[in-house]
C-alpha cells in the first residue's frame, strides 16, 4: 500500500480498427483521451502529470512522450514514457498507480497507443530477442505462443476444439462493445476450419492487428470520489518477468501469472478468487491461453481449465465472466491493450459497461501479457481498499 | 582437452537481418496541408478558435487549448527565417551535397515556423529576418519536398 489510496476516475477509448489512415498518432491518442477527460468531467488543466506508452520500434518514432504532447496534453507537463512490450498497458496502470499511490501527483493522465497499421510486427517483436541466440532461429510472434500450447496439451490431453471454445466465447462477447475491432460471432466449426498459422494456432484463435488508444485517469483518495461518485479502486498490482532466453520459460504453465497472482491475493486477502471475483479482463492473445492462464491465476485447479471453459462459467452470465468486452481476440492495439483490459474492469466496477456490463460487480481483475511470457496482474474494486 | 586460452578466441559478430518497413498515415489534416502544396501551390494553417494561434504544420487540436481547430487559413507564401544553420560535412542523412541550409522559416499569416531548407542563395548570405518564399518542384508527390526548397523573395 502506497501513501494515497488510489482509484480510476475516468476512462475513454478509441472506436479501435484495422486500419486509422484519417489521423496520425497524435490525433488518435488525443481522442481518447479528450473521452476520458470528458468521462470524469476534468479538463486537461487539472490535469498534474501524463503517462505514455506503446510498443518499441512498431511505428518507428523513439520519443513517444515528447512527440505526442499535441495530442496528449502534454504541452508544459510532467510526462514520462513506459513501454514494456505486450504489457505496456497494464505496466502504464501500474506506473501511473504508483505515481499517485506516492502522494506526489495527484490525478494522473495513462494513455496507452498503437498505430499497428505502420509497421511489420513480426519485425519488430523480433527485436525484443536475444540477437546472438534467439533472433537467428526465430519463427514469429505466434510460435513462442503455439509452443506453450502444444507443452500444454500434450501434458493434459486437450485439443485444438478445447481452445476454439475460448475463441468462440471472446468473439460473441465482442459483439456487445461498441468498441471492439472484430464484432462477429464465430462457431467451433469455423475456428477449427480457419487457416493453420503455427500448430496448434488457427487463424481464428489469435488477436488480431489494431490502431487504437485508451486513455486512464487515476486519482488520490482526497479527491476521487469528488470526482466520480462510484471510482474503481485499485487494491493492489504484482508484476514478474521471467527470462533472458527464449529455453528458460516453463512453458506450458506461465510461471510470471503464477507468481503474480499468488502476491496480488495474497496481500489483498483474496482467498477463494473463483468465489469472490466477479469480473476478470485477461490479457489473451490467443484462444489456447483462456484456458492455461486461468489455471495459473489461481481460479481452477491445473488441468480443469478446460473443463471449466466448456460448463459456460466463463461465459457473460455464468459464475466468472471473463472478458466481456471481447477481449484482446477481438481487438489487439498492442500498446493500448494492457490497459484497455484495466480500463474495461473499471467500467465494469463503475456500472458504466452498457451492453457488456457484468451485474453486481465488487471485485475484478484485469492483466497484461508480454511476448516473453511476463505478466502483470491488477485488483480492482468497489469499496475503497481497507 | 579443450584449450583455456581465451585470448585464442575471436569473438564473433552478427550482422542484423531485420528491416521493418514502416508506412505512417499522414491523417487528414496534414493530408489537406499536402495536397494544397501539391496541387495548388498554397501553404494552409489551422487556428485556434480560443486562444487564435495559427498552425503550420496544421494541428488538428491546439496543443494548448485542448480544442478541435475548426478553422483553415492561408499563409504565406511570404516567410521569415527564424533561425538556421549550414550543414558543411556530407552524412548518410543529407540526401544532397552539403553546404546545405537547414531553417525555420515561419510563412506570413502563422504564428509556428517549419523546418525546411533555403535554397538558391550563397550560405554566407542567409541570415536571421530574411525574407523568403517557397520554390515548388516541377514533380510533386503530396510530401513535404514538393516544396523543393525556400527561396530569396527578392531576386
């Protein structure tokens, strides 16, 4: 626990796409965030320090924080830059958490970005491997992913069917948030249908490539609930990254979410998560993922992932919903969606979801996921943290 | 038995095989300032409908105000040198022969100035407050060096 308690006061996000050719950078980080400073009736002057970030090298300018102040409000502010690979949006909630939680800034602006339209992102996830190692038998972003998935079955039996019922569940949700890329209900059948991209990676069980922002604002227990009359408190955040070469990862596990989640609930108190979550938002590139990482978390026990996914329970209705807003299969603007997962769990603790809106939220939560298999993970929730 | 002489070991160096193409979406607004010097010969600036400061290269919000700038004005071609510099050492960055002259010239009518090049002039002549004006190329592309460079306005 920081000096200040500390709770989401707004949130906005872009209508994400594939492609954003009518705005530069700039522009569209400036949408989201004149959506969040308008969801917490705050203008940019009450505004005291911005954290920015997206991926390295996806659109090929270095200083993110300098060159986006146009659109970000960073004109004359503190603002620094965080960029963490896939976890950059959840990294961005945890620095942004930290700068408030200190006592020093008092509501800070998060704004995580991604123009994925501009580059190759083969090309440059590459850069994120050991170059005398890794680089030279590298196979794409997807392969690290579809090893996890053939360790995983081959220890516990399940198929390419288990992991469409993933795909299929995100994809339907999707169809209830308006800003979700991808709205389009898919069957089992068509996912197992779709193009083979790396055994056992369909084409269907994967993100896909976005342009899109999200913008945060976090807030000190002095003025948030001033602000917004129900804020999504922020009781606690663990972070664990786990290798230097691509053989060390214990794949088929996810030992970064293991740990994580085992220090979140355990200085949250969280003892039962199945039982006393109500919401999570898992930072899922692919389908396969939704069934081992939940395992990891801690909600089911290991091999019963599946199981689980199959009885609905994850499905909007069921005990656990996750992913109401389709997740990071439908709509993937990589450095935005760490905290796109944070932002959604806010609006499910606030009651401000709409059509995805899970009923009764108390608790909920949201991670990031790096291509290094590292994890961030965040609690959220409705009463104020203590 | 391997030998434990390290200094017989040459360390071996890998060259990157990685190329990212990038492509950037130029966005509406700078497109409209593109095809204005492409098409017609025009520079155009947003302004602020607040605090009225006028833009080149046009900003889609005022970076200052937090506001849609709703508005397009003319400017130029008349511009000023704010401030400059001359390149004299060839670098794989400098597409031309050096001496080149790097400036910011701020076009009559906006209150923000572009960096460009001046052209057409011995650089022992150019100087702050100089008056110029833009030279378009005879082929033009919708970038920024379809204006080829700027020029004296007088002579």
């Amino acid at each position: 626990m920081g000096k200040k308690r500390v709770a989401i006061v707004g949130t906005g996000q872009t209508h994400h796409k594939s492609h954003r050719p009518d705005v530069n950078g700039q522009e569209l980080i400036h949408e989201a965030v004149t959506r969040a400073l308008a969801d917490a009736e705050l203008t940019i002057k009450d505004i005291d320090a911005i954290v920015i970030g997206n991926m390295d090298h996806f659109e090929g300018i270095n200083y993110v924080d300098c060159w986006s102040v146009d659109g970000s409000g960073g004109t004359m502010r503190p603002i620094i830059k965080l960029t963490t690979g896939g976890t950059t949006g959840s990294t961005l909630a945890i620095g942004g958490y930290h700068m408030v939680a200190s006592g020093l800034f008092e509501k800070v602006l998060i704004i995580g970005w991604e123009k994925n339209s501009e580059s190759d992102t083969t090309g440059a996830i590459t850069t994120a491997f050991d170059p005398i190692w890794d680089r030279l038998v590298f196979a794409g972003a997807i392969a690290g992913l579809a090893a996890e998935g053939q360790a995983y079955m081959a220890e516990f039996g399940i198929t390419d069917r288990d992991a469409a019922r993933v795909s299929v569940r995100d994809r339907k949700h999707a169809v209830n948030n308006p800003y979700a890329q991808l709205r389009k209900e898919v069957t089992i059948e068509e996912v197992l249908e779709s193009p083979m991209l790396s055994d056992p990676i369909h084409l269907l069980d994967v993100c896909p490539r976005t342009d899109g922002a999200c913008a945060v604002i976090m807030a000190s227990e002095d003025v948030a609930e001033k602000i917004c009359p129900v804020p999504d408190w922020i009781w606690g955040t663990a972070n664990r990254h786990v290798y230097t070469y691509v053989g060390d990862v214990n794949l088929g596990e996810i030992d970064s979410m293991k740990n994580a989640a085992t220090e979140l609930f355990a200085k949250t108190g969280i003892r039962e998560p199945r039982k006393e979550l109500d919401v999570i938002e898992l930072y899922q590139p692919y389908s396969f993922a939704g069934i081992i990482w939940i395992e990891a978390m801690g909600i089911i026990p290991r091999g019963k992932g599946s199981e689980y996914i199959w009885s609905g329970a994850t499905d909007m209705g069921g005990e656990l919903p996750i992913n109401p807003s389709g997740g990071v299969i439908a709509c993937n603007p990589i450095g935005a969606t760490g905290l796109i997962r944070c932002a959604e769990v806010a609006l499910q603790v606030m009651g401000k979801a709409g059509d995805r809106q899970v009923p009764d939220v108390n608790l909920g939560v949201s991670t990031g996921f790096g291509g290094c298999f590292w994890t961030d993970i965040l609690l959220h929730g409705k009463k104020k943290p203590e | 038995m391997i030998d434990q002489d390290l200094s017989k070991v040459t360390p071996q160096v890998y060259e990157s095989k990685i190329g990212v193409p990038y492509t950037w979406w130029a966005g509406d607004t700078a497109t409209r300032f593109l095809e204005g010097i492409r098409d017609r010969g025009e520079l155009w600036a947003t302004r602020c409908g607040k605090c009225s400061r006028t833009y080149v290269p046009p900003r889609k919000n005022c970076p200052g105000c937090f506001e849609e700038n709703a508005e397009w004005v003319q400017v130029g071609p008349g511009a000023t040198v704010v401030t400059f510099t001359v390149a004299r050492r060839p670098l794989a960055a400098i597409p031309d022969p050096v001496p080149v002259v790097f400036a910011l010239v701020k076009p009559d009518g906006a209150d923000t100035a572009m960096l460009h090049r001046i052209g057409d002039v011995d650089p022992e002549k150019v100087s702050i407050g100089m008056r110029v004006k833009p030279r378009f190329a005879a082929e033009r592309k919708g970038h920024i060096r379809d204006i080829e460079c700027f020029v004296p306005e007088q002579g």
